[in-house]
C-alpha cells in the first residue's frame, strides 16, 4: 500500500542532506556506469576479433614448407623442400569425407603486369576455383575461375577491384579485355573484391596448371589449403581441425623424409586455434572488466550503507520516540530500507541510462582495430541494476536491524 507519509519522510531526510546523498547516488550511479562501459567495451573487442575471422574462412587450414634444421635418415639438414601435386592429390583423396573446400596454390611475387602503357607489380597466384570460399571474396564483375579453366590449361585471369582502378582507370568493366602478365597475354574474365579491404587485393589469380606451366613450376606449390566441414559445436569442430592438422603434418613429414622433430621444413596454421586464442583472451579481459565493475558497485554499495549507519545514528532519538509510541520494529526497518532502496535505484538506474546511452551513441562512430560497436545485452545490464538495489537493500537491512533493536530508554537517552 503506497504511504505518501512515508515518501514526504525520505524526500525531507534527502533534502536535509543533499550533498551526503549525491555523492552516495553517484559513486553507486559511477558503479554501474564503469561496469556497462567496460562490459560493451569487452564485447565490441568480441565483435572485433569477429569480424577479422570473418574475412577468411574461419575454419581455414593451410601449409608450407621451408629447409630441415635436423639430419634424417643419412639426409643433411638445410635441404629446401617443395610441396608437389602429388602430395595436395593424396591429401584430397584421404580426407574428401571432411573437407569442405580446397585448393593449392603455386604463388609468384612481383610479376610484371602491364595493360596498355601501364604496369605495376603484383602477385600471381595459381589456384583452384574453390580458393574463391577459403578467402570469401566476391565477385564485381563477370566469374571466377572454374575447373575447366584448370583442365584446359586456360590463359584467363581474375583481377582485384584494386588492380582493376590502378591499370584501368578508364575502363568500367575489364571484363573481356587482355592484359600481360611476364609478357604473356592473358584474358580477363572475372574482378573480385575482398572483405579484407584492399590490402588482400595486390593478387591476381589464374588457372594452377597455367601457372605451373607459364612459369616453369613443374609440378611444385608453394602451399595448399583446406576448410573443414563445420561440426555440431565449436569444440569438436576446433578437435576434427587439430586432428587433420596433425596427420597432414605427419604424412608430408614421411613423404619428404623429415625428422618427426623438425618444427620448420613444414609449417601449418590454423585459424579455429586462433580463434580459441583470441576467444580465451577476450574472456580473461570481460572477466577482469567484470571484477573491476563489480569492485566498484560493491564500494558504491559500502558508501550505502555507511550512510544508512550515520542516518540511524543521527535518528536514534526519533526511532526511540516512535518506538514509544508504539511502532512496530518491522515499521522502523522499513523506513530505513525505504531510503536505502530508493537512493540505490533511482542512482543505479541513472547510471545504467546514461551509460548505454554513451554506447548508443558513440560506439557505432568507434573505429579502433579490434573494437567494433561496443555494446551491451540491455537485459544483463538491467539484471546487473536490479542486483545492486537487492545490495542496496542489503546494505541498508543492517542499519535498519540495528536501529529496530534499540530499547526506546536508551535511545531517548541518546545525545
């Protein structure tokens, strides 16, 4: 039942102290504030990492080599080893069940690449037309390689947007057109762009077995990439992952007469092993967010109740008169945990107000590497305002217990 006595009563206790409460409302407003902030923070740095996997295939998977450091069966070390055809085959055969995509990739840095009167150096990458979903490009204009290109040993070539606006500025679809690459004309089928941004964009890519051929690569790649097929959850799709990982390596290893030992002849990545990296990082700083957030709505709390214990002090003869007068100590409890309540909620949900609001507002316009719109579940923030006014409460039964407990002669006697 609403008891406007009751009200008038908090309201003229907050009017006769109104500094002692601000700053009370505020370091518990401050409390809820830092821990929203530091919340949306964490999960925009969640959002970030995100949206870097996102850019390639997030279960990606690839391998190369480089020399033996250790002696193997009679065979020195510093030899160069070179992945083959032979080896991308035998992989594709064993593991066809799990992957998903695939491609190798035979790369040559810096060709020379002219159209018309202009030139520039790019890489030229060999590759399957699957190599399209390992790297989730798109494609602007006409297609991407397919196995007929392969097959038939096709002088075709798919240019980035990038190169596309540094070679032709002039032309709106390249499409068609031949442009050289180490002085050999090729035809443009297709432009692709990367949701890498224009960084990823300095390759141009054409048929493998026309760049094997075209370059004199016989048979050799210079690395290969896979993607899983995604399983149930992330655990036993990051398990399949390190499993395949780890039998690739084991198999190159023999195949190329490497110790079992040598960590550098043949390389791999993996990104759902970064990811679990970055996932474990990125929960060790929202649970030190949370720890700090917490700490200081528990001290914004402590002011609570600090304050209630001196509201009672102060009140001791007026607790002692109603007592007197017959009042009930539950009555005595209540108006004290009134005010405890009320600073705590109106201070709490003030704090949460303006703290999404700030998200609101200024995160979306954060550009920060790594941070992407920091924001908050608006119902775990409000979960979080509603445990500090039950804390507030909390803070505030104590004092009250204690002001209930006083015999009405002692506190009368009170100075």
């Amino acid at each position: 039942m609403f008891d406007i006595e009751r009200w008038q009563e908090i309201f003229d206790t907050i009017r006769k102290n109104r500094l002692r409460t601000l700053l009370t409302g505020i370091s518990v407003a401050s409390g809820i504030f830092i821990l929203v902030v530091l919340l949306g923070f964490g999960q925009g740095m969640q959002n970030g990492i995100a949206q870097e996997f996102e850019e390639d295939a997030s279960n990606r998977i690839g391998v190369w080599t480089q020399v033996t450091t250790k002696e193997h069966k009679g065979l020195n070390p510093g030899r160069r080893i070179r992945l083959r055809n032979e080896n991308y085959a035998y992989l594709e055969n064993k593991y066809a069940d799990e992957i998903e995509y695939k491609s190798p990739n035979f790369r040559v840095f810096n060709a020379s690449i002219n159209y018309k009167k202009e030139s520039g150096a790019y890489s030229v990458q060999g590759i399957s037309p699957e190599y399209q979903q390992i790297e989730n490009q798109f494609i602007s204009e006409g297609r991407f390689l397919n196995y007929k290109d392969h097959e038939s040993v096709s002088k075709v070539a798919v240019i980035s947007n990038k190169i596309h606006k540094e070679l032709m500025q002039s032309e709106e679809n390249p499409v068609g057109r031949e442009l050289k690459i180490a002085d050999l004309s090729f035809q443009i089928i297709g432009v692709y762009g990367d949701k890498g941004g224009e960084r990823e964009e300095n390759r141009i890519f054409i048929p493998l077995s026309t760049g094997q051929r075209v370059f004199n690569g016989g048979d050799s790649l210079n690395m290969m990439y896979f993607t899983l097929k995604p399983m149930a959850t992330f655990e036993e799709s990051l398990a399949e992952s390190l499993k395949f990982t780890e039998e690739m390596e084991t198999y190159l290893k023999q195949a190329h007469t490497v110790a079992p030992d040598d960590e550098s002849a043949i390389n791999t990545f993996n990104t759902l092993e970064n990811v679990q990296r970055f996932m474990n990082l990125i929960g060790g700083i929202k649970f030190f967010f949370w720890f700090v957030g917490i700490c200081t709505i528990i001290a914004g709390v402590v002011g609570v109740s600090n304050i209630m214990l001196i509201i009672v002090k102060e009140r001791t003869r007026e607790i002692g008169i109603r007592k007197a007068l017959g009042a009930k100590p539950w009555s005595i409890v209540g108006m004290i945990l009134h005010e405890a309540v009320f600073v705590t909620a109106v201070s709490g949900f003030g704090g949460l107000i303006f703290s999404m609001g700030l998200l609101e507002l200024v995160g979306p316009n954060i550009e920060v590497d790594y941070v992407v719109n920091p924001s908050i579940d608006f119902n775990v923030a409000l979960t979080t305002v509603l445990l500090l006014i039950f804390a507030g409460a909390l803070a505030g039964f104590f004092p009250a217990w204690r002001a209930a407990r006083i015999r009405p002669i002692e506190a009368l006697r009170d100075e």
